[in-house]
C-alpha cells in the first residue's frame, strides 16, 4: 500500500511552483492536500483570496499528482488539525519557507514523519511564487537588525538612539503581521503600486510615514518602517524623542550588504494573532533604553568591520533588551524555538514586535530550512 501524503497551503492563483510542488511531494506516495478556506486566507494574509475555496479546490483536485482534496475547517496556521486526525498520514511536506515549529510539532506529537522541501522550480521553467503572479509587486520589505521601538518617542524620550535596518526583495511571500513592515508595505503599493518611485529616499520616506499615519491614527507606526523599506541596502536611523530621526545614516556597499545576507537565517513562527497586545505590559527606563541603542550602535559598527561574532553579539543584545521592556514580545513558541538554537547561532532576535513573525538569527553555519535574504541593491 503506498503511503498517504499530506500537504496544506492555501494555493491562490495556482502556479508552475505549485505544480512542482505537488509532483515532488507525490513522489513520497498518494498525495492529499488540505486547502485553506476563504476565511483562512483572509486571516492569515489580510485579504480575500483571487480565487474562492470551490475555485480552487476544483483546480487542485484536477492536478494529476493529487489523489485527493478538501477543504481544511479549522483556521491559521494549522488548520487542517481536524483532517489530519481523520486522514492519518504517514508522512506531511513543507516546503522550506512554510516550515513553522508549530507543524514540526504537530507531526511528531501525531507520530507523522515531517519533510521539508527546497522550493526549485520545474527543469526549464522560471521560478514562480504567488507574489510574481500579483502584478509583478517589486515593492521590499524590511528588517530591523537592532533598536527596533526606538522610533517610538515614548521609547527614545528615556535615552537616544538608532534603529539599523535593511531593505529586502520581496523573494517570497513573507507573512502578514509578521514584523516585516507589511502594512506600511501595503500602504505603499496604495499610495505607489507595485514598485518605488523614482525620488530622494528621504522625502519619499517621509510621504509614505504620513500616508501610513493619517491624521487622527491612536497607534503610530514606527518611521523606521518607511525608512526601512525605502532606503536601499542598510539605514542607521538615530532618534532622539521624536517620530522622525534626526539624521539616516547609508551603508550601499557591496561587501557590507553580502555580508550580511550570508549571516542571516529567518525561521517562520507565523503571523501574529489578531489579539496580541505587546504594549500590555511595559517596563521601560533610561537603562534598558540606552542598552538598547548601544546594541544597535554595535551592530551598525560590526557591519563596518565584517565582524560576525560583534554582529550576532549586538542582534542578541539588542533583543534582550527590547524584552526587559516589552516582555510580551515572547511566547512561549519564541523561548522554545531561542532554546533550540542558542547553541547553534551567534545571535537572534525577533522581526518586529513580536508575537509571530520570524526568528532572526545570525550564524556562521547554515541553519537548515531556514529562509535568506536578498538586500535591495542601489540600482534595483
């Protein structure tokens, strides 16, 4: 008898990618694939799907490397709880970037072997992802590398510092509410479409601050996200009680931006949940502050000198002191997955505030599964 194979996704406008997917995913025996509801996506992803569940669920089930669908009932991540328990597959794939430690979880307490995949497109084809199919959107994202809330005044009045940041591709779909500045990402394809325009980085920056901050807005989000997400390669954004920084400092050289691709592994833990409340609960004073911005200082200096154990020393500095502050930023998942690879990595930190998102680690060895980066050069 072969065996039963299990995969979940959502699968909105269906691909070569996902094709790929599914017939290596079927070389491990009869594949089933459990399909994220109308509702799913919308949580997971902030919007409704181009194609309705029955949509595709008749698409999938049409692909000769699937034995069978059906759509999941529960909702999340991990939706799918309740048709694993009725399917019992032996053996449930992922591909690299849909790795969660919630699904490794999932499948060793069901006693279900878990595989991961590496995403490689069909021999001859070009590599397709859900995010080339919506109009091509070449807007980045970004990633704040240490001193992330000082761009919150009510942070940065207890002592001045900076945020470092990097501008990324969009290589893959990266979660929704997942620290990566994705909702100042969406403002920005409202206010631009999918590409930045052609301008000074600074003054664009700040249009797309007060687009993503009309007036009347209760909670502002960080300026380090515009800045983050416009200024090309890596920005050293220093504030001193306010909403906009004093001064952005660059960095768009070409062994800089290497080296850090290379040092940085991003592990998923998937989206925040629509109720967490990281400003809950605060413990913030002018020491934990200036531990703060001395950890991003740190960082900024390592990336100068190619230094990789001062750089994941500073990601880990800069984390800790983000949580003697914010101590809401980790979950239980988040201490679990820290104790995973303490021994493994030289540093780590959250994307954004916490409660989901990504695992950043810095390391000189490869984590496996892991997601890269690719820095947004000058010219792109």
């Amino acid at each position: 008898m072969p065996k039963k194979v299990m995969v979940s996704g959502c699968f909105d406008l269906l691909h070569s990618g996902h094709i790929a997917f599914f017939k290596e995913a079927s070389t491990y025996g009869d594949l089933y694939v459990a399909l994220g509801s109308d509702k799913t996506v919308y949580e997971l992803k902030g919007r409704p799907p181009v194609n309705t569940e029955q949509e595709r669920l008749f698409m999938i089930k049409s692909v000769g490397y699937v034995k069978d669908a059906f759509i999941s009932q529960g909702s999340g991540l991990l939706d799918y709880v309740e048709e694993m328990n009725t399917l019992k597959p032996d053996i449930f794939v992922v591909n690299g970037d849909g790795n969660t430690p919630d699904k490794e979880q999932l499948c060793r307490d069901a006693g279900v072997e878990y595989v991961v995949l590496s995403r490689e497109p069909y021999e001859g084809l070009e590599r397709r992802s859900t995010t080339d199919l919506r109009t091509v959107v070449r807007m980045p994202f970004r990633i704040d590398l240490a001193g992330g809330w000082l761009d919150q005044p009510f942070v940065s009045e207890h002592h001045p510092g900076a945020v470092v940041t990097i501008s990324i591709e969009p290589t893959i779909e990266f979660n929704e509410r997942s620290g990566m500045a994705s909702s100042t990402r969406n403002a920005a394809i409202d206010l631009w479409g999918p590409r930045l325009p052609v301008g000074n980085p600074e003054k664009l920056a700040k249009v797309l601050f007060c687009y993503d901050n009309p007036p009347g807005t209760q909670e502002i989000s960080g300026s380090q996200d515009a800045i983050g997400i416009v200024f090309p390669g890596l920005a050293r954004a220093c504030y001193d009680n306010g909403y906009w920084p004093a001064h952005i400092d660059t960095i768009y050289d070409e062994d800089a931006l290497r080296f850090v691709e290379q040092a940085l592994y991003l592990v998923a833990l998937g989206p925040r949940h629509a109720d967490f409340a990281v400003l809950s609960d605060l413990h913030i004073n002018a020491e934990r502050a200036g531990a703060l911005a001395r950890a991003a200082d740190d960082v900024w200096q390592a990336i100068q000198d190619r230094d990789l154990y001062a750089f994941g020393a500073g990601m880990r500095a800069s984390f800790e002191a983000q949580i003697a502050m914010f101590p809401r930023m980790v979950t239980p998942q988040v201490e679990r997955l820290v104790a995973q690879y303490r021994d493994r990595a030289l540093g780590w930190k959250l994307s954004g505030a916490g409660g989901g998102g990504y695992l950043v680690l810095a390391s000189d060895t490869p984590i496996p599964n892991a997601v890269r980066i690719v820095a947004r050069r000058m010219s792109d």
